[in-house]
C-alpha cells in the first residue's frame, strides 16, 4: 500500500469510528432519558440501618424507603438497585454522579440543598432522644446540663444538633444508628440521639429503653438527586404525586408504622 492509499484507510477509518461512536451515544441518550448512572437503572444509595426505613430483612433490603424507590422506579420503568454505604457518603456520592438518589430518611436541610437538589418530600421525622429507663436524663435540657457522652449516627441531622448544643468533645459517633444503641445498653454513652421512627424501632427491640420527646423541629425526608439531572428529579416528583394521589405512599407508611403509633 502506498503511503497515500494508507492515509486515506486511515482517515475513513477515524471518521467511520467516530460515525459510529456518535451514533451509540445517540441512541444511549435516547434510550436513557433520565440520564441514569446505569441506563434503565435506578441506583439508590441508602443506610440500611434504619427501621423502618430500611433494614435487612435476611439478604434483603426492605423498608419504607425501599419500596417507595420500588413503586417510583416501576413508575419510571427502571429496575431498582439498593446499594448499602455509610450515610455520610450518600450525599457526596450523588453529588459525584455515583448513584442516582440518595434516599435514606433523609431530611431536606439548607446544607445539603448546596451539594444536592431533593425531590418533594414524603414522610416526616424528629429528632428523639433514647436514654435508659430510670436514668436522670429526662429532656432535653437536662442532657444538655449533664455531662454524659450522646451517641449519634455520623453526619446525621441529630448529630449536628447534638454537636451544637453540646459540642464535640460529649458526641460519640457511630456509622450504625444500632451501634450507637448498643454503646448507651453498655453504658458506653448516656443518650442517643436519632430520628423518631428508628428510635421507636431500637426501642421496641431492647429491653430497658425509654425514648423522650425533643423540642427540636419537624424534618421533611426527601431522596437526594444529582443538581444536574432536572429530567430524573422532575420524573421522581410527578412519580411521587400519582403515588400520594393514589394512596400508594400511605399504604406503605401505614405497612410499616400502623397508625396507632404514628
Ligand atoms: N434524618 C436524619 C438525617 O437525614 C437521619 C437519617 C439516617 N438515615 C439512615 N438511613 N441511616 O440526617
């Protein structure tokens, strides 16, 4: 072959490839509408220990997050994968395009709304306090006036209140909200401080724990989406509102928190 002839296979070589590589990535973008990290995927990152939110049920992650990110991935057509990782990674993986929502009982803050937009919200929380039965600690005031360590599940909204109330050197932080209940039953630490719902949940699984009311406010649970993908968070909300429409929503909540004791 001439060196010519080779230029020009070359050359239409290039140009064929890039041809083809555009026409892939035509038909990716077609078929992934929702911009996907794994197109036909939904990828949720959660903290899978947080009834009832979500918990392992044997091998499997179930919850009232976890089938509420079912019913909304049917909605969009996807199939569901639930990765399990420490709650204080969920935000920036989403943020770095690692998972496509964030959706751990996770209540909206101005905070994270820098790093993450949130879809409408869809359950409710408060920050409680577990403290032994028969301990001083009574409410809130006196945990703070006392001079007990406070576990608190890392990077949580009950961590940051608890670290501002009583500052670093009280809080003990636990990667597991359990973990955190199993140091205050070993008299590791005299209170924990997590969500109601969990609360009740560690409660009703061990003896000896009394849960006391805060006067800290209502926090709303939304799932965390990367700020670029408008399509797949305007996708969530409409899935969202024909699921609330159509009583899917409540009939999970109700499932796993039976009004009674909501
Ligand atoms: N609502 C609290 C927050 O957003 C705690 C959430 C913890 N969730 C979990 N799956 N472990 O900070």
């Amino acid at each position: 072959m001439n060196k010519k002839l080779i230029k020009t296979v070359a050359l239409s070589l290039v140009a064929s490839m890039g041809f083809l590589m555009a026409g892939c990535e035509q038909e990716q973008a077609a078929d992934n509408e929702l911009g996907t990290v794994t197109p036909g995927v939904l990828t949720m990152a959660t903290n899978a220990y947080f009834p009832p939110y979500e918990f392992y049920e044997g091998e499997q992650i179930v919850g009232i997050d976890a089938e509420i990110a079912q019913a909304v991935a049917d909605k969009l057509g996807l199939e569901l994968v639930i990765e399990d990782v420490e709650f204080d990674s969920i935000i920036a993986g989403v943020q770095a395009g690692k998972y496509d929502i964030g959706c751990a009982g996770m209540t909206v803050t101005e905070e994270r709304l820098q790093s993450v937009n949130f879809t409408s919200t869809y359950s409710t929380g408060i920050q409680s306090i577990i403290v032994t039965e028969g301990s001083d600690i009574t409410n809130l005031d006196s945990l703070i006036a006392s001079d007990c360590m406070v576990g608190v599940q890392s990077g949580t909204t009950g961590d940051l209140y608890m670290t501002d109330d009583i500052g670093e050197d009280r809080i003990d932080r636990y990667n597991k909200g359990n973990d955190a209940v199993m140091a205050l039953i070993s008299g590791a630490v005299g209170a924990v401080v997590i969500d109601n719902q969990p609360a009740q949940s560690f409660v009703d699984a061990n003896e000896g724990l009394v849960i006391l009311d805060t006067p800290y406010t209502v926090e709303d649970y939304a799932m965390a989406v990367n700020k670029e993908n408008e399509a797949l968070l305007e996708a969530i909300n409409n899935a969202l509102a024909e699921l609330e429409a159509d009583g899917t929503i409540d009939s999970i909540i109700e499932q796993y928190i039976p009004s009674e004791e909501a």
